[in-house]
C-alpha cells in the first residue's frame, strides 16, 4: 500500500513539475541542470531502494 501510495505521490510531482517548466520555458542550460540532478536524485533513490531489499 505504501509503496502505490509513494509511487503516486512521485508521479503527480513529476507531473506538476514538467507542467511548471513547460510553462515557465526556462532557457535550455537550466533544463539541463535540472535534468542532470534529477537523473542523480533517482539514481540515489534506485541504489537506496536496491540496498533496502537486498536483504
């Protein structure tokens, strides 16, 4: 239940963020930093979740 719950919650912050960029058409270098830090953000998410069911 958790686990649907949270992965919701990610998808509506995706969602209302890609809305707020899209509207707000920020210039391209900012889309690339921010790219660039959520790929590293779920790259910490997806190493931190592996290690918790690991065991």
């Amino acid at each position: 239940m958790a686990s649907k719950l949270s992965s919701g919650v990610v998808a509506l912050l995706l969602a209302g963020t890609t809305a707020l960029l899209i509207a707000l058409r920020p210039p391209a270098w900012l889309l690339l930093v921010l790219g660039s830090f959520a790929l590293a953000v779920l790259y910490i998410v997806a190493r931190a979740f592996h290690i918790l069911t690991e065991a």
